[in-house]
C-alpha cells in the first residue's frame, strides 16, 4: 500500500473513531439524567431500551471500523472472506464481520501465519546449519592444531 493512500485511509479512521467518541458522549450525556430518574425497574428497562437503540448507530460503526482493520490483514495474507462471514445493516448501510466470520478469520489467519513461520524455517535452517557445521570443524582444525 502506497504511504499516501495509507495516509488517507488512517485520516478517515482517525475521524470516523473521533466521529464515534463524541456521538458516544453525547448520547452518554443525554442519557444519564434519564438513568437517575428512572428508579423503578420498568422506568429503567424503558431507559436502557431507548438507550440501546440510541447507541446502536456508534456501536455499528466501530464494528465497521474494527471489521476494516481485519479485512486487510485478510488482503495482507491472501484470504478470502466469503460473504456468509459479513453482516449488513441495511437502516444504516454498514457492513461488519459476524462473530462466527471473525473466528473463522482468526483461524485462517492463524494457519497462514504459521504456515509463514514454517517456510522461513525451512529457507533458514539449512544456511545456518551448514555455518554451524563450519564453524564447528574450524574450532575442531584450531584445537587440532595446538594440542601440544
């Protein structure tokens, strides 16, 4: 990814976090006089109805965010990501990763990551080996050599 593309996009998330932060204390604010007033259960689930509904907007979009941040590690290691792992909201037009998406993601992350760790083992342990080796019998020449 070229800098200024990586720019850009890490601008936009900046944004769209703060975006999130402030609607977040907003909706906090407006909320909390209704939490200490309502002291009855019904009055509360009342409360805490409308507050979820409230909330539901900056909730998604951190999902959007956090399921972006997962798409390109996807991208990063050449994953598919198959559309029965994302989730749209259609009132909002946002799509996220589902629960059951992001751990079969992890999974397949996983494996391709320690499939990764086994290739550089495998270009890498028969160079070091071969100077380990050469090492040895220089050591092994030397003490040959002056033995008295």
């Amino acid at each position: 990814m070229h800098v200024s593309r990586w720019w850009r996009e890490f601008r936009f998330e900046q944004a769209y976090r703060r975006a999130v932060r402030h609607d977040q204390t907003r909706i906090g604010r407006e909320f909390e006089a209704r939490f200490k007033e309502s002291q009855a259960g019904n009055d509360f689930d009342a409360v805490m109805t409308a507050y979820l509904n409230a909330t539901r907007l900056p909730d998604l979009r951190l999902e959007t965010i956090k399921s972006r941040a997962w798409r390109r590690k996807a991208e990063r290691f050449g994953i598919d990501m198959p559309r029965e792992w994302w989730e749209h909201d259609e009132e909002h037009d946002l799509w996220y990763l589902t629960p059951e998406g992001k751990r079969q993601l992890a999974k397949r992350l996983t494996q391709e990551r320690v499939w990764t760790v086994k290739q550089w083992f495998a270009a890498l342990i028969p160079p070091v080996a071969l100077f380990v080796g050469l090492v040895g019998t220089l050591i092994g020449l030397l003490a040959m050599w002056r033995w008295p």
